[in-house]
C-alpha cells in the first residue's frame, strides 16, 4: 500500500506578522513548526503502513527552508520526502496549492506507484481554509472523506477502507472504495516520538526535490500570485474587551451557593437572560 502524506510548513501562530501592502503572511525571521493537524494525519498513515504494509510518502510545497519539516516526518517514520519548491508557487492561495500538489502527486504516482490513500490535515492554523485537501481530490477524482474520526481498517483484498466521520448529531461510519483522499479532525490520535536511529537516518537522507518543471506543472499561469484568484481585502486584530474579568467571594462555599452567587451575578450584568429563561420557563 502506498500512502501520501501532504503537510505543510507554518510559521508559529505566536509570531506570526502580516505585510502591510500585500496582506500576506511575512515568512522570513518567523519560527516555523509542521502544521499540527497535518501531524495527526501522518501518524494515521504510519499506523496503516505498520499494520498492513507499504510506504509513505511526504510531500510538501513550500521555500526551501520547508526541508526541515520533511526531515523531522523522516524523524517519526516515513519512507521518503518530497519538497516542491519553486520561485513561480510564491504567494500561492489555495487554488494554486491544490493545483501544484495535484501535479506533485500526479508525479509521484509515476515515479514510485499510485497512492491508495492521500492524507491532508483538516486545515492549516494559517490559513484555517479546510479547502485544500477537497481541491486535491476533486483534481484527482478521488472518493474523499473529510472530518474522519477513526480508520477502523483496510480491507485490502476488496480495496476499500473503512473510517469514521464526525457529522452533526452523532458519528457517520463509511465505506469507501480506494483510491481516496482523507483528512481527519484534531484529538484522533496522539503523534508517536521518533527513535535516535531514525532521527540520525533523517539527518544523511535525500530529500527529493523537485521544481514546478520536474513536477509536470502544465500552465504556470495558475501558480503563485497569478493563480490566486483571492484576494485578502483587510487583515485586523480582533478587539480588546473593555471588560475586564472579576472574582467572585466563593471559596470554601458549597456547590449550590457558588451556582446560585453565578446566577445571581449573571441576571445583574444581563438582565435581558433573566427575562428569556422566565418566559421559557413559563411557555411563552
């Protein structure tokens, strides 16, 4: 079995500095760490590879330095790593993300046999769009299941897996034929730590790399910028609360006055609740 794990590398949502003419994020002097839901993904697909067998393969898009994020995934278990890095990706949305990874993938399926699982994290804490997975598999034509919970296997011989999927109102358990393309939900999983004989293999190993030409990117017109159809109209910190946080005198109290000290204080600083749960109490 062939699994593709797409992670991507981001700047540490603490410190993270936005352009102020071009609205986009400002990479350079910013600590990066792997994207944690991509995280839970890679340890999904090294948890299928240790029970039914295969490889897995990493894959990112990104400058350079994203090298880093693709050794530490060697560090905690995977095959080999892919980094598609080229001037022409800069200033990607998520459009051309999906469109350049696609064309990776595409590649990768050549090189080293098509994947019968993708893996993307759910979202990244940069963006937060959940969109390019779905753009994945729509340029793929793959089955997708987004939002999985749990795998509860493979059934090899029939090529399908089976996952659980968080729905409103409960839990969603599918069946899918493969090749299929999954992103899963944070908490699914906990990432295992890497050995020493790992980490050192990671640090002497190859990382592929490969440019939007050694990938088969067709029409670089939908890379980077001029591939990006959205358009960032204002970047703002949300603002401060002008109320500031209180204590209330309910030490050493039991339960039921503490409860009855919050209602109290709630109904004080907001009457128009007090006057809702009366009306709902009284079936109006």
């Amino acid at each position: 079995m062939h699994i593709v794990v797409c992670i991507k590398q981001v700047p540490d949502s603490a410190q993270i500095r936005v352009h102020p003419v071009t609205n986009t994020i400002m990479r350079q002097g910013v600590p990066t760490i792997i994207n944690p839901y991509d995280l839970v993904v890679l340890e999904e697909a090294l948890r299928l590879r240790d029970n039914y067998g295969g490889t897995v393969t990493v894959l990112t898009m990104g400058p350079p330095m994203a090298e880093d994020s693709l050794r530490k995934c060697l560090t905690f278990g995977a095959d080999r790593a892919v980094l598609l890095t080229d001037r022409f990706f800069a200033g990607s949305d998520t459009l051309a993300t999906s469109y350049a990874l696609t064309a990776a993938i595409r590649k990768i399926s050549e090189t080293w046999g098509k994947p019968d699982i993708v893996f993307a994290g759910k979202q990244t804490i940069d963006g937060d769009t959940a969109q390019v997975g779905p753009g994945i598999a729509s340029r793929l034509n793959l089955q997708q299941l987004t939002y999985v919970s749990k795998i509860n296997g493979v059934v090899s011989d029939k090529n399908q897996i089976e996952v659980e999927r968080r729905a409103e109102g409960g839990i969603q358990v599918l069946v899918s034929t493969m090749p299929v393309l999954v992103t899963m939900i944070e908490g699914s999983n906990e990432m295992r730590r890497g050995t020493m004989a790992a980490a050192l293999a990671a640090a002497k190993a190859e990382i592929v790399t490969w440019s939007a030409a050694d990938a088969g990117v067709e029409d670089m017109t939908k890379c980077g910028l001029r591939g990006s159809p959205t358009v960032v109209k204002k970047v703002f910190a949300p603002a401060a609360r002008s109320e500031k946080a209180f204590q209330l005198p309910v030490a050493g109290k039991p339960a039921e006055e503490i409860a009855a000290l919050l209602l109290e204080d709630l109904f004080q600083r907001k009457p128009a609740i007090e006057d809702e749960l009366m009306k709902f109490a009284s079936g109006q």
